[in-house]
C-alpha cells in the first residue's frame, strides 16, 4: 500500500497568495481528515469528510480556508489568501469506517511557511 | 465534551531506562484508546491501541491499560532505546454514532528525548 499521499511536502509563499494543499487518501478509507499542528496549539482538527462529504468543519478557523474532496480519491485544502499565522504542517489522515479497523493513518505532512 | 490529558514533556532518559507518560481522560459513553507516535519530520503512527476496560495494547516494548476507574491509559516502556526519541500523542475516540464517529481528540503531546 501506498499510504496517505501528501503534496507538496514543503511549501513556502508570500503572505496574500493563494495555497492549495493536496492530499490522496487509502485507497477504500472512507473517512478522510485535516490537521494542522503548530508549536503552541498542538495538533488541531480542522475538518473531517465520510464518503466525500463534509461532516464536521467546526475546526476551520475562518473563512479564508476551504477544503473539497470531489472523489473518494482527492481532497484539498485552500488558503485564500494566506497569511503567516497560517505557517504549520497540515496533515491528512484517512480511515475505515469499520469499528475493527478504526485507525486513522496519516499522510507525512506539508510544512507551510507563510511569509 | 471529550478531552485529553498528558503529562508535560519533554522528557529526558538515558538509555535503558524506564519509561512513563501518563495519559488521562475526560469521555462520555465507552471511548477507545490510542497512543500515537511522531518521529521527526514524519506523520503520526498508530503504537497501541485498546477499545474496552482492562484490555492492554501492546507493540514494540510499549504498553498500556485502559483504566476506566482512573480514565487512565498511561504509556511505559521497560527499557527505552535512543530510537524511541519522538513525540508521543495520546488520544481517545468515542464509539456513540452521529457526526462525532471516527473523531480522534489527542492530547497535547510529549516530546521523549532519549540519550545514549
């Protein structure tokens, strides 16, 4: 297997500019997550999808972040526009819904830095 | 609302020393229990897991229970290697349904540095 499929892995960007994070879950998960982690929140969920829809977005901090996931094999998460707050790693996790196999795995991260 | 709690890192050994991250909760209903593992520059990785009181989850020298008299699930090791330096995320899932199902709560986290 694969494994969750992140990209880009490191990205840089001036504040104001658009970021598109991408993310390529296990191929028949379907639950799909976004996390941001920062030094001083620790890890956060920011939104989580069940078969392509979004479930619970109550984490996304404001109106400048979107996420999609037009198929059960993509999901995005946009910054629009950007700003250095926004720098973090933002992970995507992927999950079967079966009760056995309920492990979240997660993808190696995108290390944003917003300048 | 679900939360959870670990002891404040970092934490420093020797090698071949024993180790102990305590981990405690706060859920509603029966949740299940995992200890997560981050090493540098990587994603978290499942260590353990245990779903139900009593059970211990168990992999590659690390253990813990669930206590559900405490609402502990402390993490130890017997004897810890320099490889085990990383940052470990202890964190529940409740198993009620509605839009909660498959949510992980983590907890802080605890950066474990261990010198040879």
């Amino acid at each position: 297997d694969a494994g969750v499929i992140q990209s880009p892995r490191h990205e840089v960007t001036e504040m104001g500019q658009e970021v598109t994070l991408r993310c390529k879950p296990i191929s028949g998960h379907d639950y799909l997550f976004w996390y941001r982690q920062t030094m001083m929140r620790g890890l956060e969920l920011l939104i989580y999808f069940n078969n392509n829809v979004p479930i619970d977005d109550s984490g996304m901090p404001e109106d400048r972040f979107s996420a999609k996931m037009p198929n059960a094999s993509f999901s995005t998460l946009k910054i629009q526009p950007s700003e250095p707050r926004d720098s973090a790693v933002y992970f995507c996790a992927s999950s079967f819904t079966d009760y056995s196999r309920e492990t979240q795995y997660f993808g190696p991260g995108t290390r944003l830095l917003v300048l | 609302g679900n939360s959870v709690t670990q002891m404040e890192g970092p934490v420093t050994l020797s090698e071949e020393a024993f180790l102990t991250i305590n981990c405690t909760y706060t859920a509603t209903g029966y949740p299940s229990l995992f200890w997560y593992v981050q090493y540098p520059g990587e994603g978290l990785q499942l260590l353990l897991k245990a779903t139900k009181a009593d059970d211990k989850g168990s992999n590659k020298g690390f253990e813990a229970t669930y206590r559900k008299e405490t609402t502990s699930f402390h993490l130890e090791k017997g004897s810890v290697q320099v490889s085990d330096s990383a940052v470990y995320f202890c964190a529940l899932r409740t198993n009620a349904g509605g839009t909660s199902y498959g949510k992980l709560t983590f907890g802080q986290g605890t950066i474990l540095t261990v010198h040879p």
